[in-house]
C-alpha cells in the first residue's frame, strides 16, 4: 500500500509538472497582448507600455517567465490578475465556493438519478429498459448549454417555479435553491451516461451463475439484488462515477456563464477572452490536479467496494 500510494504521488507530481508547462506554454503562444487589455484602449506612451510589461513579466523569455511563475506557484503565489488586479489565489478562493456547491448539487443529482435509472432499466426489462435508454440516450446527447436554456425557459420563463440567471441569494438554502436549474443542466448528460454504465454492470452481474444458485435456492429477489447484483456492480460505478466527478468540475464553464454564476468555471471564460494568463493557468493546473487526485481516490475505493480488485486493477488470487 505505501508503494502503491508513493509511486502514486510520484506520478501525480510528475503529471502536474508536465500539465503546468504545456499550459504555461501554450497560453503564451495565443495571438494577443494581454497589455492591450490592460490599457482598455487608451493610448499609452512606450515609457507606460514598457512599465506595465515590466510589472508583469511579460518580455521575460518563456522558460524564465515559466521558471518564476512555478516557483511562486510552489510557494503558493499564482500570480497576480491582471483583469481584476488581485492577487489570484484570492481570487479562486472567494469564487471556489460556489463552483464547489454546484459540482457537489450536481454530483448528488447524477448518483441518484444515474445509479436508480440503470438498476431500474436492468430489472424491469421490457417497456421501463426501454424507456430509460430512450431517456438516457436524449440526455447524453443534449450539450450542457442546451439543457440550461431549455430548462430555463420551462422552469423560470413559463411556470416560475425557479429564479433565472442571476440573483443575490442568502443562506444555503436559498443558494441551493438558486443553483437548482444550473445543477441539473450540469448533471443531466452525466447521470445519463451513469445509468447505462449501471445497467450493464447490473445486466452482467445478473447473468453470473451464484445469482441464478441463489435464486434457484429461494432467496428472495431483493436480497439477491442487494447481496449478489448490486453490490458486484458496485466497482465499474464507483470507477466511472469517479472520472465523472471531475468532469463535472471541468463542465462547469458552461453552466456558469449561461446561469451568471460566479464561480470558477465563469472566471476562467472571462479570463480566456481578456487573455489573462495567470488566472488562466491556476484554474487549469487546480482542475488538471482535482481530475488525478480523483483518480487515485477511486483506485483506492474499488478495493473495498469490489475485494476481487486489487489496487492494481487486476483481480485478486
């Protein structure tokens, strides 16, 4: 296990690293001049302009921008916005918040809807099996943005059962009433995808031969659902449940902008028009490390949900 978790680590790092330079990197190549955004138009002598790329680093060659930029990053500095004019690990902290609000609604959304859709589909075969791959099948072909439009204009244009874009809510209960629509336009594609993958981890489980022992013996059939079927299908849920959670993170630009919620998602669409490199770059290296450190969550949950997968991935002798 502690080799396991080291070599692990080791690879996280190794990863982060690489990501960090080719964003850095590539960010940089961009047509553009982010001192253009900075001057708003307004016309500067060559004295201001050779100030402003000076406080920024800016006619620093790469590797020497890339040098100083990972060393504060390994001291915990990101840089500072040049957008907003602060410091942009305090500008992630106060919109992270309500990125992890949503990605946690919707996360809730996906597990419930996605894990009760599929073991539905694989135990009641005919017109519900049907029924929920028609469902599934339209969900995870609807683009986010096309679900949150249309669920605005039924649920806020038409019947008013929740507010629109925007919006000053106070206490959680009215954040998460507000982050309602947004949540599930975020989950929707992802709880489709979730319920076909538990159908046919609960299709093939069904057909395994100790189920039909089982039931041949009398067992009653929501134990052998409980015992035998769902619990074997736990693995490839967990797994793919897992890789879907940090997807949810990364889908959260969309959702944000179109529903004017101000978290990190928004920021980095903001940050990618004005070209603002450093903001950019933090949001990318956090969502790259929240995706891997998922990863080795879940490659350390399958274990105990499954005890015939070792941490390797391979069954277990």
């Amino acid at each position: 296990m502690t080799r396991y978790l080291m070599s692990r680590l080791l690879g996280l790092m190794a990863v982060l690293l690489v990501t960090s330079f080719i964003v850095f990197g590539t960010v940089h190549l961009a047509p553009g001049d982010p001192v253009t955004f900075l001057l708003h138009g307004r016309p500067a002598t060559p004295d201001a302009v050779a100030a402003l790329r000076a406080q920024y680093h800016l006619d620093d060659p790469l590797p020497v921008q890339y040098a100083k930029w990972l060393g504060g990053v390994l001291h915990g500095d990101f840089g500072r916005s040049t957008q907003f004019h602060q410091d942009v690990g305090s500008l992630i902290s106060s919109r992270l918040p309500g990125t992890a609000l949503l990605v946690g609604y919707a996360a809730l959304l996906v597990a419930v809807l996605g894990v009760a859709g599929g073991i539905m589909a694989a135990l009641r075969p005919g017109a519900v099996d049907r029924t929920v791959l028609l469902g599934t099948g339209v969900a995870t072909a609807t683009p986010s943005f096309v679900s949150a439009i249309a669920l605005v204009s039924l649920f806020s244009v038409q019947l008013g059962w929740f507010p629109g874009p925007g919006g000053s809510p106070e206490g959680l209960g009215d954040r998460l009433y507000h982050l309602t629509l947004p949540a599930f336009a975020l989950a929707i594609t992802f709880a489709g995808l979730l319920a076909r993958v538990t159908r046919s981890a609960m299709l093939d489980e069904l057909g395994r031969e100790h189920v039909e022992v089982a039931r041949a013996r009398g067992v009653a059939r929501s134990a052998v659902v409980r015992r035998h079927v769902l619990r074997n299908a736990l693995g490839p849920i967990v797994t793919v449940g897992g890789t879907m959670l940090a997807g949810l993170l990364i889908s959260t630009s969309i959702v944000e902008t179109a529903f004017n919620v101000s978290g990190i998602g928004s920021l980095l669409v903001q940050s990618v028009t004005a070209k603002d490199f450093a903001v950019v770059q933090a949001i990318t290296l956090l969502s790259v490390a929240a995706f891997v450190v998922v990863n080795l969550i879940v490659d350390l949950l399958v274990p105990l949900v499954d005890p015939r997968l070792s941490l390797y991935g391979e069954a277990s002798r």
